[in-house]
C-alpha cells in the first residue's frame, strides 16, 4: 500500500503526540541532516542571510523537509559552489501521525470492527510551524545573495501552504544588525564564535575581559 497523500495530515488539530514510552514503534523521519554546507566559516566570512518563514499554521511532513533541503542544497551547490554557504533546517518532526489501516479485500468486514479502536499506529513524523516561524535559513556572501534568494523559492515548491522567503537585516546567523555588527567589532565589544558572536561585557572578571579583548 502507498503513501497517503500530505493533505491528509496537513493541518494542525490535536494535541502534539511525540515518541516516547507509550508511543513505541514510530518510523525514523526522513530528514537527517540540519546544518549543510561550510558550518566551520567564521561569522565574518558569510555576512548576507535569508530566511524562508512560514506564513500558515500546518504540518511540515519530514519527507517534504528533506526534499527542500536537497533541492535548496543541489542549486546553491551547482550554481556559486559547494563551498559558498551555509544552510540551517530550524523545524525538527518531532509530532508523530496515525494511520487506521483499512483492509479493502473481499470479506473484509469480517475481519475487522471498523471505526471501533480506530487508535492508529505510528505512520510517520511531522513538524508543527506557525505563522513567522522560520523553516530554513541560509548565510553566504553578498556576491552570492541573488543565488540564495533563488534556492529558497526552489525549496518553497516543496511545502504546502504560503511562505515568504525574507532577507534579513541581521550580520549572517548572528542577532546583531549589519551596521551594527561593524561598529562593534571596530570597538572590540564582541568577539567570533563559530557562526555566531559573544558580546564582551564590561562587567566580571578583569582578567577574563582583558583576555577577551585581545582576542577581538
């Protein structure tokens, strides 16, 4: 028997159900992987970032998630280089869906009851978004920006519903403006973690503020 098309389990109606010890026997979801590309470039490398948000309270299926991150993947990939990005997943399915099976064979209401313990069994996972909930976000150069924008309304034709694809203010992944972002390191307030920033505060330690200024 095939799979049951999305539309079945694309709304949000009770409560979320996840994997645990009562719920045993839940199928792996789809998606592995949720940071791709370069992840190990500094923040300073990749200063342009864009958001693919969700416009609609519903279900993201996990096969539909992997298929947007392959898609999103193999365009930026092929078009600026494997070498040009880095791309974050933000939703994990973690709701798990039901399925009553329903034997359609000859004689068939003799061996089953029905709508009677219509409990299903797990059948696969979701993710739950709601309105402005960021699905995937990807950091790169401003050369590359037009390329990102593009891979991202690739990965939209995956999902049911409405996104916006929005291009953020924000110096990459950090929580920093751009503007903002450049006056504080000329001033030596933050210093580079991985992909993201530590503000160096003026409070604590002397000797641990000092050591964190030379670092900047």
């Amino acid at each position: 028997m095939g799979r049951r098309p999305a539309r079945c389990y694309r709304y949000c109606k009770n409560k979320p159900y996840p994997k645990s010890q009562y719920n045993r026997g839940v199928p792996d979801p789809k998606i592995r992987i949720f940071d791709l590309g370069r992840k190990r470039a500094f923040v300073d490398e990749f200063p342009f970032c864009c958001h693919l948000v969700s416009d609609e309270y519903e279900q993201l299926s996990s096969e539909a998630l992997e298929a947007a991150r392959i898609c999103a993947n193999k365009y930026v990939t092929k078009t600026s280089g494997k070498d040009s990005f880095h791309m974050q997943v933000h939703v994990h399915p973690f709701h798990v869906l039901r399925i009553n099976e329903m034997l359609s064979c000859t004689g068939a209401d003799r061996l089953q009851t029905g709508m009677r313990g219509a409990w299903g069994k797990p059948y696969g996972t979701v993710a739950r978004v709601n309105i402005g909930q960021i699905i995937l976000s990807i950091r790169c150069k401003d050369s590359n920006a037009h390329v990102i924008q593009e891979a991202l309304c690739h990965a939209r034709y995956k999902f049911p519903g409405c996104q916006k694809i929005i291009v953020s203010k924000k110096w990459g992944f950090t929580s920093v403006n751009q503007e903002e972002y450049i006056k504080l390191k000329e001033e030596k307030r933050v210093l580079q973690d991985g992909a993201y920033v530590q503000y160096i505060c003026p409070r604590g330690p002397l000797e641990a503020n000092l050591c964190a200024q030379l670092k900047a």
